[in-house]
C-alpha cells in the first residue's frame, strides 16, 4: 500500500503537495492535485486539493461545468481522476466502495422496488450474511428515520419528489458509510420541502456525526448545512491560456452550530458570509483565476 | 364513463359480427348466376345435349362455399370431439393444435436460451455489439422458410426441422430486444450497483435484469407472434401433423368448412398466446 502510494505521487508533478513524504497523514480526507480532462490541453479543473475532518460538513459550490459533480463522482469512485490522489481515512480511493454513501442528483432508486426493498438492497449489499428479518429491521428503522414509515410499501412512482430524496438519503445512511457524498440532492424540490428536508438531513448527521460532502447551487443552503465552504471555480480561456477551473476560496462558516433555517438570516456574520459568496458567484467564479 | 363506452363497443362488434354472418347467408345462399332456371327457348334436343355436356339447366348447382349453417356444423363436430386420432391423416383438431403448440414451445424455448443470455452479453460489451451486429443484420430479413431446405438436408428430420424453423423466427426479436433493454439501463442505477459494491451475477439478476424486463418482454412477445405466424406455413411444407399441416390437408380434400375451422382457430390461439404476453409484461413493466 504505501510503496505504491509513493510510486504513484512520483509521477504527479504539477500537484503542489507531490514532494510531502507520508501524503495520507493527517485529516479524514484528502484530496490532492486532482485533476480531470475530457479535452487533452484543456482540463474542467485541475490542482484541486482540499482535505476533510472526521464530522464535517463540507458543501462545494459553483456554477454549472466548473466539475462539482466530476468531483464528487471522483470521490465517489465513479470517475478516474487525470491526475491527484484521493485518500481516506488514510487509504487510497480507487473505485466505488460500501464506506461512501452517495445520494444522486435525481435519487436514482429502482423503481420496481418498494421503498422497502430499495433500501433493503442497499443493506443486504452492506452485510450479505444478515437475515431477511435483520436486513427488513435495518431498512425501516432508516426509513422511519427520515419519516417515511408509512409508505414503506410504496413504488417510487407513488411517491412525492420529496419523498423520492429522503429514501435516497435513507438508502445512503443505512449502509452506515464512513462518509456521505450528497450530489445537489434537494435541486428539484420545492422550497418548502427542501427546507424540511434540510433541517431532518442536519439533525441526521448532528446525531450520526457524518462526514458530509455536498454539492450545492443554494447559497443559503451551504450557509445552514456546512460547516466550511468551498468555493469552485469555471475554467476560462485568459491572455495567458487555458486556466483550468479549481477550488478559489475555502470559506469557515462562523455561524454557531445549532443553527436553524428560521434564525439563520438573523445570526451575526450571516450577511458577510453570504454576501462573499454570492460576491464570488456572481464577479469571480468566471474570471479565469484573477482571483 | 368508460364502462358504458366498454358496452357500447361490445354492442358494435356483436353487430359487425351479425352483418358478417348475415352476408355470408346470403352470399351463400343465392344459386350461382347461370344455373337461375332452364331458359324457355330450348328444344329437348337442346337439353338433351347440355345434360350430356354436364351443364344441366334444371339442377340446382351448390356454389360451393358453405353456408354459416354447414359452418356451424363442422364447428361443433370438431368441438365435440376434439381429441379422436383416427390414424395419420385424420385426427382430432386439439391433437393437430397439441403439435404446433409443442413446436412453437420447443423453438421458442431454445430461442429464448439463446439470445436473452446473448442479448445480455451484447447489451453490456459494446466491442461484442459491433462485432455481431454485420451478422445479426443478415440474418435477420431472411425469411425463416428460407432455412428450411438447408435444415431438412441437415438435421434429416421433418419435425425438427420445423423447430428449427421456429428457433430461427423467434431469436431476431429477443436477441435484439434484450441487447437493447440491457444497453440502455440507467446509468445511476448502474452507478448505485457499483457504489454499493454489488458483485456482477447479483447486478445481472437484480439490476440489469428487471430494469430490462419489460424490453425483453416486448421482444419476446413479437417472436411468439412471429412463430405463430411461421409455424403454420412451416407444417404445411413439412406436413405429418400440426395445424398448418390440417389446413393443407382439408384443401386438398376440398373441405372448405374445415379449412375455414382451423383458419378461426389459428387466430383464437394466436390472440390467447399474445394475451399471455401481454399478461407477463405487464406484471414486469414498473413506472419511473
């Protein structure tokens, strides 16, 4: 493992960490000099390095094809990274793995399974040698969790989109992962059930102390759920070339952590740290690394 | 609101079905133009010789097209004893349908053996797609009757060959249909399978599969209407036994009720055995 994890980060040159020795040490995830191309010469991002703590909450804005979901699928295992490691809890990433929970974009649950079962999939995926009745135990107790013991017998298509997420999210906490990618899970939702949703996926994870990364377009919504902020930049053509896109700002939310939706624009600093992002969103996120 | 167009429909066709009949009736009922009656300017020599001719003025001459009633006949005969096997030439019609049915069933079966497990590998190999499919493409508009000298040369038997035929008809639909069903299954639920670290069998049967289902059932349900429609013309070549085989049989004994019979027949069977696939498909098909 470690003879191959030195071998590998001889190779990356641009990556600014390349030449620190015991590259896994310190920090739950790390993730460095990532990059991923689908033009030769022109990658979406490149020297993307960020790490996580155990019990974060990291949300990852940007406009749309600056690579959050290229990311996260990275992190995820689903795509290859061009170039940069990812390791975790002192591994290397390679592939998709039971110990990260994904929850897609459009839930992604099968519709010829009850709700039920979709989550009981997952579970016997998780422990193969379990009883039916241990796995069926499992599965509801996650489906009660996020509200949905009474429709456990229901397909997909007889539920609301709201509800369609929360089971996706019950699926990704039941396999009980080390961590928890979350792919703009509340993007087709109305707001009012988004901000139910949010408020129930905050108590979950304050209470399982989840390692959260999620993607995001809703600025109030990284300011409620995450505990630091990455900003992400679009990669643009400059006088100088092509700039690949790439994490610009790391932002430390200074909210106190028992936040609601309610109060949340009333916190002192709330102001300031929206206003940088949208700030970021609105005049930087485009400008080809002039920040 | 349905309901009542459900009875009006029913009326309709239960009327259609009586003005059928009833021209059949009559149709069948008229005596053939020229037989009408002996014209009156004919000398008894003049009768004498259309006699000798076989062209009887006086007769009334049948037009040959049974009536509904001889119809009604032959139907009940045939239903009243449907299992008589009166030698080679002669057997009871649930006999002759036993025969294709068990054709049918055997070519389809291997069919499915075939090209579901086929279909699969090609749905999921894009290099085995391009590979097979100059030959699927070939292979397919050929007419399976085509096959038929090339199988009878070969496998040496009339009746396996006649599966052969049936195998050959049935696989086109479901090799492609199930490549198709299995290549286009979403990708996130591919994505879930892998995230979830789901071992191959277990995707093939509990994700590919079912998210492929109602596409292979469609494939399947149009080979069985292919072999129906195939396995008729297949008998009457190879003849011996079976339904087609029955209907070549009657024409030559010129026994147009009979004919009529298994022509009913063929379709009441071919729409009972698309009901079953519509049946089986819809327990399949799931709503995204």
């Amino acid at each position: 493992m470690w003879s191959d994890v030195d071998q590998r980060t001889d190779r990356i040159v641009v990556s600014p960490v390349a030449d620190q020795a015991p590259v896994a040490s310190g920090g739950f995830l790390r993730v460095e000099g990532l990059a991923r191309g689908f033009t030769p010469g022109r990658p979406v991002f490149a020297g993307v390095d960020f790490t996580m703590d155990r019990g974060e909450f990291v949300c990852i804005i940007g406009h749309s094809g600056c690579g959050k979901t290229t990311v996260l699928n990275i992190l995820a295992g689903l795509d290859v990274a061009t170039e940069g490691l990812v390791f975790m809890d002192g591994r290397e990433v390679r592939g998709p793995g039971l110990e990260r929970g994904v929850v897609f974009q459009g839930h992604a649950l099968m519709p010829w399974l009850t709700v039920r079962r979709n989550v009981a999939f997952a579970v016997e995926s998780r422990w193969p040698h379990w009883s039916r009745a241990q796995v069926d135990e499992h599965s509801v107790r996650f489906l009660t969790m996020v509200g949905l013991a009474s429709a456990l017998d229901r397909k997909p298509a007889q539920l609301s989109g709201g509800m369609k997420q929360r089971v996706g999210i019950a699926r990704a906490f039941a396999i009980q992962p080390k961590m928890l990618l979350l792919d703009e899970p509340f993007g087709a939702l109305d707001a009012l059930t988004r901000g139910t949703i949010q408020g129930e996926l905050l108590q979950i994870v304050r209470e399982t102390r989840q390692t959260v990364f999620m993607i995001t377009h809703d600025v109030d919504e990284a300011i409620l759920l995450a505990d630091r902020i990455l900003l992400m930049r679009n990669g643009a053509d400059s006088p100088r070339g092509w700039v690949p896109g790439g994490i610009a700002e790391a932002l430390a939310n200074p909210l106190p952590r028992d936040r609601t939706r309610a109060d949340l624009h009333r916190l002192p600093g709330y102001d300031e740290l929206r206003n940088r992002i949208v700030d970021f969103l609105v005049h930087r996120a485009h400008s080809g690394g002039e920040h | 609101m349905p309901a009542s167009q459900n009875l009006r429909a029913a009326l309709l066709s239960v009327l259609l079905l009586s003005v059928l009949l009833l021209t059949w009736q009559i149709a069948t009922d008229l005596p053939s133009g020229e037989a009408g009656g002996a014209p009156a300017a004919m000398t008894p020599e003049q009768l004498e010789y259309a006699k000798l001719m076989g062209k009887d003025p006086g007769a009334q001459k049948p037009s040959g097209f049974p009536t509904p009633a001889q119809m009604a006949e032959t139907v009940v005969k045939h239903l009243s004893d449907p299992f008589y096997d009166n030698g080679p030439n002669d057997k009871g019609i649930a006999i002759q349908l036993a025969h294709s049915l068990a054709r049918v069933a055997l070519g389809f079966l291997c069919a499915c053996a075939l090209a579901i497990p086929l279909g699969f590998a090609i749905g999921m190999s894009p290099l085995l797609y391009k590979a097979l499919d100059p030959f699927i493409q070939v292979l397919k508009p050929i007419s399976p009757l085509a096959w038929m000298p090339l199988a009878l040369y070969t496998i040496k038997d009339s009746t396996a060959s006649g599966v052969f035929v049936i195998f050959i008809c049935s696989v086109w639909p479901m090799l492609i249909n199930t490549a198709f069903g299995v290549a286009s299954v979403r990708r996130e639920w591919l994505n879930v399978a892998a995230t979830l670290e789901v071992r191959p069998l277990r995707r093939a049967f509990r994700v590919i599969l079912p998210a492929a289902a109602p596409t292979i059932l469609t494939g399947m349900r149009i080979s069985m209407g292919i072999a129906w429609l195939v396995i008729v013309a297949a008998e009457m070549l190879v003849g011996g036994t079976g339904i087609g085989y029955f209907v070549w049989n009657e024409w030559n004994n010129l026994s147009l009720t009979n004919v009529i019979f298994a022509i009913v027949v063929i379709g009441v069977v071919g729409m009972l055995l698309d009901l079953m696939f519509a049946r089986l498909q819809r327990w399949v098909t799931y709503v995204e």
